[in-house]
C-alpha cells in the first residue's frame, strides 16, 4: 500500500506532466483516456482513507487548467 508521500508524490508528478502534455495534445479527446490510466495507476494501491484526498487534489490540479473530470471543457 502507498504511503501518504508517495501518493503526493505521483499527484505532484502528474501535475508536473499537466502544462506540456496540454500544450502538446493533438486532439483533446485523447487526453481522458491517457489521464485516467495515470490516474487508476496512483489510485490502485492507495490507501482508502487517502482516496478522497487524492480525488480533491485531481480535482483541483484539473480546474487549474480549465478542465473537469467529467471530461468536459
């Protein structure tokens, strides 16, 4: 099971990744089924009691740059 500092560690790398990924994107749908991969890799050996944080840090981490986790601009 992860720790609390490596589950922050994996969500500080994804938002690292976040600005050149989004600038590079050919088409945007292609960017959700790319993120969400990233996203249950982190997930699946974290803690149950960090889930809810790493789901608000996504949350935030996506408003950033405009973007909603349902997908949607």
């Amino acid at each position: 099971m992860k720790t609390r500092a490596q589950l922050d560690a994996g969500l500080e790398r994804l938002a690292q990744m976040l600005p050149p990924w989004l600038e590079s994107l050919r088409h945007p749908a292609q960017f959700w089924p790319q993120f969400r991969a990233l996203v249950e890799e982190l997930m699946v050996d974290a803690d149950p009691a960090d889930r809810a944080y790493a789901e608000r840090r996504i949350k935030e981490m996506l408003a950033r740059h405009g973007l909603r986790p349902d997908g949607s601009p």
